[in-house]
C-alpha cells in the first residue's frame, strides 16, 4: 500500500497533512477525498447557520419594538 497525504488548502492557510493514510489504490483514495469534501462542506454550513441564527438572536434582542 502507499502512503497518500491529504493537504488542505483554505484562503491563505495551508493545513498540511503530516500523517496521512496508507490506501490500497486511487480508487480508495479518490472515495477519502470525497468523504473528507462531504464532512468539511456538512461542517462550514452548520458554522454558517450556527454563526447566522446567533446574529439574528443578537439583533432581535437589541430591537426596542419587538
């Protein structure tokens, strides 16, 4: 098996994969970077909608004529 490191690129800042992961063939590979996708893309929208209905919650309890 080889040994496939999965560095991560966001902006500016560079994650670099020191361990990496021994996978049988590209095929495997190919089905950890999508799972690797799948779980960064399910993570940043819970972040986004956490980070929104917290704004909201702010403003709402600022308003004076609620």
């Amino acid at each position: 098996m080889s040994r496939y490191y999965f560095d991560l690129l966001d902006g500016d800042a560079l994650a670099i994969d020191d361990e990496g992961l021994e996978l049988s063939d590209t095929r495997r590979v190919q089905a950890e970077a999508a799972k690797s996708l799948a779980d960064m893309a399910r993570d940043a929208a819970e972040a986004t909608l956490s980070d929104s209905i917290i704004k909201w919650l702010s403003r709402c309890a600022t308003r004076t004529d609620l």
